[in-house]
C-alpha cells in the first residue's frame, strides 16, 4: 500500500481548526505522524505513542466491566448516533465530520498493553474492547492491532470481550480461539439497521446488516456464544413489530444465542450530529423527537422504553433468543471509586494523595 501526505510534528497551514500544531493530539501522546492514502479517500490516519493502554472505568459507572482497551480514537463506520463522539473534542477535533475521518491509531498500543499487563500487581480482571470505538473499523485492516492486542491478553491469561461492528472480527477467528482456549473470551456483534437505505445514511461506514450477520455465523461456527446488541433502536424507523420481527428472526438464524437491545441513547456530541441528520432525512420526525427527547435528554422516556420492552420480549420468546434491555442485562450497582492495580497505577496513588478516575477514551 502506499501512503502519502506523511507528516511529523510541523505546522500545516491548511489543516483543520484544531490540527494546524496538533496540539491536542501532542497533549496526549508526545508524538504524532498524520498520514493520508488514497484507498481511505476522504480520512486521516495520526499514528500516536500511546502512554498507556488500560483505562479504568470510573467507580460510579454502571457499565459491567472495570478495564478497558481503545486502540483507536474516532471511527470510520460514521454512525451519526455514536455515543463517543464527544471525546474527539478532548483533542481539539470536532465531534461531527472530524469523529468519522480523523482517526487516531495507537500504533504502540500492544506493546504497551504487554507491559502493564506484566505488572506483578496485576490482577486479571476481564478486559472490555469495543466499548468507545469500534477496534475493527476499516483502518485495523492496515494496522492489525489487534493481533498483539489478543495476544498479550491471552499471554497474561487475562479475560477479556469484543463489541464491535466490524467483519475484520473474521481474519483473527483462529487466533481467538486459541486464546478461549487459555482465558474467557467474550464475543458480541452489533446490528441494528435491518434496513439497508437507512443504515447507508445513519451508519454509512459500516457493514451491511447480512455482512454482520455472516460474521456472527462464522464466530458461532468457531465454536463462540455470539450476543448481538440489538442497539439502538430508532424510534419511529426501526421499532415496528414487523421489523423487528424480521431482524430478531435473521439474528436468530445466524447462531446467536443472546441478544441485548435498547431505544436510542443523544449524549452530547451524537445528538447535535444525530439532530442534523434527522433534520435532513426524516423532517418529518422533528416534532416527534422533540417530545421523546426534550432539552437536554439522553435517553428516551420510560414510558417508551417499557413500550418497548413489551413489544420485543414475545419476538425474544418467540426466537428463543435470551437477553433482555439494555438496562436489565448490561448494567451494574455503582462500585467503589477505582483502584488501580497496575504498576503505573500504583506509581500514580503513591505521588498523589487521591486518585481521580481515569478518562474513558
């Protein structure tokens, strides 16, 4: 492949707001290389130093994992709903066009990993992919990151899950399966547009719904307990009964066994891009939402949600398919604030008297 624009460090008169010094990006790493190439038009890859690759998860989430690891910052599948697209404004990015084509690639994010991970304090707790951006969006088929990254789990005999979108989960199948064979992995596709024209507008980057599903097949098939995420669910675009019906008998057809599913989530970020989006495809369901999702709203009223909930638990039963809402499955109580049991945590709790939770990249 070859790469062009290469740049290091340098000032770019041309540049975006917020990339002319890439001041943000130097903030975080200590080094950047920007680099352009003609089979990804339109995107920016900036090749960084990660300083560190676990991130803790602040004591007070109710997310169901404590550890996690992001490859890459910022995501190609371009869903116009994704909850993380506010943490690109961390690097002086925006949190709109910018998310979908001003990639970030720890580069180093292996070899980082394999070393906290070898920390003698280091307890083995499970490990989350996937839970920012996607760790097999298109640019991991140029940088193959996760390879190392299994490996220096399985190595560590950490467990760890994957949620992701992506199909490139396929090329590392075998290595996958020689890592269950040492730790628990945990594997889940996420699907939500079973209609094709919508998801080419709500998540143009990413793969088809069939091209999911026959990764969902092909990771059954490796001998995996698939969970899809059903999620989100659009309001008013993709909750008929008849639709879902359609797209929880296909999931089921695939070999999942377990599906999780939930109502769209506006944090800020996707739901200043989500509310442009909207505004342009579908005009028509602005007064809607502004009732569904007022102010400053992140999720959808609970009078929608146990709405929603009654609708899909017969089509759950009727596919016999377990899981449940979001909120029933994949939540926890607040834990203690976090303690971190890495060396370089450790290092940090000795030179500070409290220790302030981890960002969340």
């Amino acid at each position: 492949m070859r790469w062009q624009g290469q740049m290091i460090d340098g000032v770019d008169a041309a540049a975006l707001p917020g990339l002319d010094s890439m001041a943000g990006l130097r903030a975080m790493t200590g080094h950047v290389r920007t680099v352009t190439t003609p089979e990804f038009a339109g995107m920016t890859f900036h090749e960084v130093h990660a300083k560190s690759a676990l991130n803790h998860v602040p004591g007070a989430s109710a997310m169901p994992f404590d550890w996690t690891v992001n490859p890459y910052r910022g995501c190609s599948h371009a869903c116009a709903y994704c909850f993380a697209r506010n943490t690109h404004t961390y690097l002086d990015l925006d949190a709109g066009r910018d998310f979908d084509s001003q990639i970030v690639v720890k580069v180093n994010v292996a070899d980082v990993l394999r070393r906290e991970l070898a920390a003698p304090s280091w307890s083995g707790e499970s490990v989350a992919l996937g839970t920012n951006t996607d760790p097999y969006q298109r640019a991991e088929g140029r940088y193959r990151l996760m390879p190392g990254i299994i490996d220096a789990l399985a190595d560590s005999r950490t467990p760890f899950s994957i949620l992701t979108k992506g199909t490139l989960l396929r090329r590392d199948l075998p290595q996958l399966q020689n890592a269950a064979s040492r730790v628990p992995v945990s594997i889940a596709m996420s699907i939500a547009m079973p209609d094709e024209q919508l998801r080419q507008t709500l998540e143009a980057g990413a793969p088809t719904f069939q091209a999911r599903l026959d990764t969902v097949r092909a990771a059954t098939d490796a001998g995996f307990p698939v969970t899809v995420f059903l999620m989100p669910i659009v309001p008013h675009l993709t909750d008929s009964t008849a639709e879902l019906d359609d797209a929880l008998a296909r999931i089921a057809a695939s070999g999942a066994v377990r599906v999780v599913y939930g109502a769209l989530h506006l944090r800020p970020g996707a739901r200043e891009w989500f509310w442009t989006w909207l505004e342009r495809e579908h005009p028509e369901l602005v007064p809607a939402y502004r009732g569904l999702y007022p102010g400053a709203s992140v999720y959808a009223p609970a009078g929608y949600r146990k709405w929603l909930a009654a609708r899909v638990r017969p089509l759950l039963r009727r596919h016999r398919l377990g899981g449940g809402a979001e909120e029933e499955v994949e939540t926890r109580p607040a834990r203690p604030g976090p303690v971190r049991t890495t060396a370089r945590g450790a290092r940090a709790s000795a030179a500070t008297a409290t220790l302030a939770p981890a960002r969340l990249f």
